[in-house]
C-alpha cells in the first residue's frame, strides 16, 4: 500500500511531460489538508514544481538535471483539462506565418478562460484571456493568422494579408475570409479587399 505522496508521485509519473496535476483528484485518498500537504511536502523535495494555485507538474529529468517541463506541453495540459481555447501569441503566430523576423522573448499564450501567470522553474508564463474573435477559427493555420494579423495592426494588415494569401493553404485561406463578420472591421475590411483582388 503506498502513502499518500506516493500515490501522487506515481500518477506525477505516469504523466507525459507537461501533464498537470490537481489536488482534488486525490482527495478519495484522505482529507483535503492531509493532500494539500502532500503536494506541498512534494514541492518542498523538488519532485513537483506548483504551476499555479490548485495545479502542478512534474519536473523533467535528463542526464543534465531536472528542469520544469517545455511551457507549451503545460499550458496544452491545462487547456484540454479545463476545456478552454488556448493559442500562441499573435507575436509568435507572426514570426511562425513569416510575417516578422522578431522572435518574442516572453511566453504568452492567449486563452478564453481567465488570465493567469504560470511559474515553471525559473520562467514565468502568462496566460491572457482575448477576446472571443481571436481564438474563434481555433489553433490551425487561420486562427493564427487571425491572431498575427491582431499582433502586426491596421497599418501592416494589407502586406500581411499579400504574404498570407500565397502561404496559407487555400482551405485556410478560404476560412480567413469567411471569418469577416467575426472579426474587427478594420481587419474585415482589409481581407475583403484582398479576396477581392481574385
């Protein structure tokens, strides 16, 4: 019969990376303070890293150390636990649609649930509630264009728009433009005008 931090230690690790964990899923092993500080008596030891309140992660363990597990895999893990759309910055869906050559320093992920700051290790990670329009096309290759477009603004929409016309496949492309009646008017009318070239 294993103790309670144990059992928790063995659920931690049967995780892939990233993979998060809650106190309340425990609590038919004992009480809630008698799990709370389990967790907590697991951070101490360094073999849980608390992301933010209520939720933690397994640390990784390589030949070169432990370190806390790659921030998009948590904030994945997260998402699909709390069923909340979660997307990169427009930033970095900028840079990955060749729309910008500057590589964001900070990770920021863009959600629909509320706005929250992950501590893994030594980074923080913020987690910014968007408006409904930004994550409405989803995670693919739209939905980031959606969100880059947001990032570049007004002024850079026209020549963004040019470069996504001829890189985004043309399923995708096809959802951008159907999107308008979704999305800001000045963003709307700068994709009209680029369908309608033909």
């Amino acid at each position: 019969m294993n103790t309670l931090p144990e059992s928790i230690l063995l659920h931690a690790q049967s995780l892939p990376e990233g993979g998060v964990l809650s106190p309340k899923v425990f609590l038919h092993l004992g009480s809630r303070v008698a799990v709370d500080q389990a967790f907590s008596r697991l951070v101490k030891a360094g073999k849980l890293l608390r992301v933010t309140r209520g939720t933690y992660v397994a640390p990784v363990s390589s030949r070169f150390g432990t370190r806390a597990p790659a921030p998009e895999k948590v904030v994945k893990a997260m998402a699909e636990q709390s069923g909340e759309t979660v997307a990169p910055h427009g930033a970095n869906a900028a840079n990955a649609l060749g729309l910008t050559q500057q590589v964001p320093i900070r990770e920021v992920y863009l959600t629909s649930g509320r706005t929250r700051k992950l501590k893994l290790g030594r980074s923080e990670v913020l987690v910014k509630h968007v408006p409904r329009w930004m994550l409405a096309l989803g995670t693919g290759p739209a939905g980031a264009a959606v969100r880059a477009l947001a990032w570049m603004g007004p002024t850079h929409a026209g020549e963004s728009l040019v470069t996504l016309r001829r890189t985004l496949p043309h399923n995708e492309w096809r959802a951008l433009a159907s999107a308008r009646a979704a999305l800001p008017s000045w963003m709307a009318q700068a994709i009209g005008k680029e369908a309608a070239r033909g």
